[in-house]
C-alpha cells in the first residue's frame, strides 16, 4: 500500500562527486527558490534530484545504487519523483534510461533550463550568481570555469563537462561580492584547470588578474585555489601569493605520476624534470606555500620500476598534502585503447604504500608545528571539539585542528588564534591564544 510521503512539494537535492557538483547543486536550489519552490538539501522531500558523479569506477558505482535506493523509495511511496542530473547523466543517459527506466527523467550537465521548467521553475537569468549555499557559513566554492581542454588520456570529464569555458571577472567579483555579504570568509576557487583561466575569453591567462580582482572583495579574507594543471602554469600566480595577504599559501596540483613514460602515455605534457623544477620554483618563491597533489597507480603499462620511481618521488617532495587513486578503465577516453594489465591488488597495494609513506612524512611535517601559533577559520562543532583549519587545509581533505570544547570556546565560522599543543598524521591539537605573539 502506498504511504503518503512525509513532505509534500519540497525537492531534496542529493549531491554526489566533487566541489564542482556541490556548486551545480546549490545554482540548482538557488533557482529553485527563486521561483518559489520549497528546496532542502539531502534532507526529506517528496521530490528528489541526485546529483551523480562518472569520474571514476568507485564514484559510478555510488551514483547508480544512490539511483536505485531512491527509486526503490519512489516504489515504496516514500517520494513521489526522482530526477537526475551531472555527469553520470550526461556520460550514459541512454544506458540509464534502459537499465532504470523508474527514474522520471534524466538530464546532462548544460539541461539546468530543462531541469527548472519540469520541476515547475523558471530559469532566471538575473540569479546568475546566486546560490543556496550548503558548506558551512564561513566557506564556499568559487567556480571560475567549466570543461577542460586537456588531452589527459585516463580523463572522461572532457565527454562530461565539455571543452574549457572561463566565467568572466566581473560576474565571479559580482558573485564573490554576494557571498561576502552572507557572511562567507574564505573563497575556495574551483575548476577542471584553474590555469587555463581566461584563454578562452582574454586571450591570455588571466588568474592572476582575478585574484587581485576578488582579493578587493570586502569580507573575503582567505582565496583558496584548487586543481591546477602543471603545464603552463601562470608564474605571476606566485607574485600574487606573495604580495596579497588575502591569498593562501596553497595551491592543489594534481600530478597524476612521474615517470616519464606513464606521463607521455597520460598524455600529460610534461616530464620528471619539469615537474621537479617547477615544484622547486614553487618553494623557492614560497617556502612556506603547502602543496597538495594527487597521484594515480596502476595505470596501463605501469611497471613495478615506474611505480618505484613515484614513491622515490613522493619521498624527496616531501607534499604536504597528498591523495592517491588507482587507475580506472573508462570507456571513450584515450587510454581505454590499452591493456588494463595491472591486477586490482597490485593497485591497491601500491595505493597503501604511497599514502603509508605519505602518512609518515605528514607526521613529521606535523610535529614540526607543535608550539606554533596559527590563524585558524573554526568551521564546526564534532562531539567534543570545535574543528578549524589552518590556511594551509582546505575542507574536507586536508589537515584539521581540534580545540576542546570542554576547556576552551571559539566562535564557529570565525578566526581564531591556536596554539598547537599535540600533532598526529592527519591532526593538529591545539588551543585558542589571545594574539599570535
């Protein structure tokens, strides 16, 4: 028998995959509210829009069974309509139609009018900009630009999210300007390729520019960027780090390998000795800008030498931020032509054994904190401990800072001075001080 669901005519939006499907999403409940519509954010709803990921196999997999669960709902009468949306629904909309035909309608990542018009919203040009935002109040993401021009040949988010298209300055300031006035501090610049920003629209690379553009904006106090391409990279970036104190010392740089050989199959565009020099220009620049990477193993032809060249690698950079994913064998992607040929075990050993070697160098990057006092933006309260972060960690993935909420008391979404008092791999402990004297 069918029940009647809990909340009539509210859609929940559920937000699968990356940064950049967080800010689809809250564009989406912007416009939603916009034209007056109830809209709640993974939360109880009679209507449900899931927003998927298809980068990889893992991040598929959760999408379909997110699918599957709601629509076994929907049969249960627990909602009365179920949507989906982003990059699994671009990537297989045909597949996705047949195998789990109970979905009521699926749209790709360029349908946000289509989306609107069969959820009963109009698309508002003058909301451009505009969001409800879901990260906590103090932070949001900042999306600069959409697609990738990038030939990496492991990458499907070219089939996905379409070739490199840079949001104009003004309209970035515009948007910048609005979520200052909602309280946000700290900016945490997002794209495929922060590095090509501007080519397709100036000219030239203009992410420099930009940062001294949103740097002016009132309110905004930390500008954090992530996914930064090593090829090309902007050198006047650096100038910018260095003289404006609103930008953080940190910069996200994915670098996928660096053995030459997997480089020049990924299609990367660089070699070992390019990546190391710029890496060494980045410290000579900033030696105190931490670094954070991400590394595939088990990629196509990766041999037992090539992946001892990786971790001999991972142990003179010394990253201060590091994350490591096996390879995945995607469909339409350049490297989909070659053997898969390194088994799941061996990939996930090697995976281990980067990020245990890794664990090991950030426990002695962290100890080298302990007795220091650092500028911390206070996010949220777990349990116990209020939870910050330095300005060299971004959310969710990087270092945190724990104070006792039992012996001290920090404003959530405010700086606070903090003393670190005890450091584990992945943690800092740490005290409220009254300056950073």
């Amino acid at each position: 028998m069918r029940t009647k669901s809990i909340k009539q005519n509210v859609i929940n939006v559920v937000t699968l995959g990356c940064s950049k499907n967080v800010y689809d999403s809250e564009v989406l409940a912007g416009q939603l509210k916009g034209s007056g519509k109830k809209v709640v954010h993974e939360q109880q709803g009679n209507i449900v829009v899931i927003n998927t990921c298809g980068f990889i196999g893992s991040a598929k997999e959760e999408s379909v069974n997110t699918i599957l669960d709601y629509v076994h709902r929907k049969e249960r009468g627990q909602v009365d309509k179920v949507f989906v949306m982003g990059c699994l629904s671009e990537r297989y909309k045909p597949d996705l139609e047949k195998e789990i035909p109970d979905v009521d309608q699926y749209f790709g990542t360029s349908e946000l009018p289509q989306l609107l018009k069969v959820l009963g919203a109009d698309y508002k040009h003058e909301l451009i900009g505009e969001r409800l935002t879901t990260t906590p109040k103090n932070y949001a993401y900042l999306k600069i630009a959409e697609g990738c021009d990038r030939p990496c040949s492991f990458c499907a988010i070219p089939l996905m999210r379409g070739s490199h298209k840079s949001t104009p300055i003004e309209d970035l300031v515009r948007e910048a300007e609005g979520l200052a006035a909602k309280g946000v501090k700290e900016l945490i610049l997002i794209a495929q390729d922060l590095t090509y920003y501007g080519l397709d629209l100036y000219g030239a690379r203009r992410l420099a520019d930009l940062l001294r553009a949103l740097a002016k904006v009132e309110g905004i106090e930390w500008i954090r960027l992530h996914y930064a391409f090593p090829t090309g990279f902007p050198m006047d970036v650096l100038e910018v780090m260095k003289t404006e104190p609103k930008i953080c010392k940190y910069l996200d740089i994915p670098l996928q390998h660096i053995s030459d050989k997997i480089l020049k199959s990924m299609k990367r565009g660089t070699t070992q000795a390019k990546t190391t020099k710029l890496l060494k220009t980045f410290r000579e620049a900033l030696p105190e800008m931490a670094i954070r990477t991400t590394l595939i193993v088990g990629y196509p032809g990766e041999t037992g030498e090539d992946f001892e060249a990786l971790k001999a690698f991972v142990k003179e950079m010394r990253f201060d931020r590091l994350g490591c994913f096996t390879y995945s064998h995607e469909e339409d992607t350049a490297a989909y032509v070659l053997a898969d040929d390194v088994p799941e075990e061996v990939k996930m050993a090697r995976a281990n054994a980067i990020m245990e070697l890794q664990g090991q160098i950030s426990w002695e990057l962290n100890q080298q904190k302990v007795g220091k006092v650092f500028r911390c933006l206070i996010d949220r309260k777990e349990g116990n401990y209020f939870v910050g972060r330095t300005e060299y960690d971004s959310p969710d993935v990087d270092n945190e800072v724990l104070i006792d909420a039992r012996k001290h008391y920090v404003k959530i979404g405010d700086f606070a001075h903090i003393k670190i008092t005890e450091a584990a791999d992945y943690d800092l402990y740490g005290e409220p001080v009254l300056n950073d004297e």
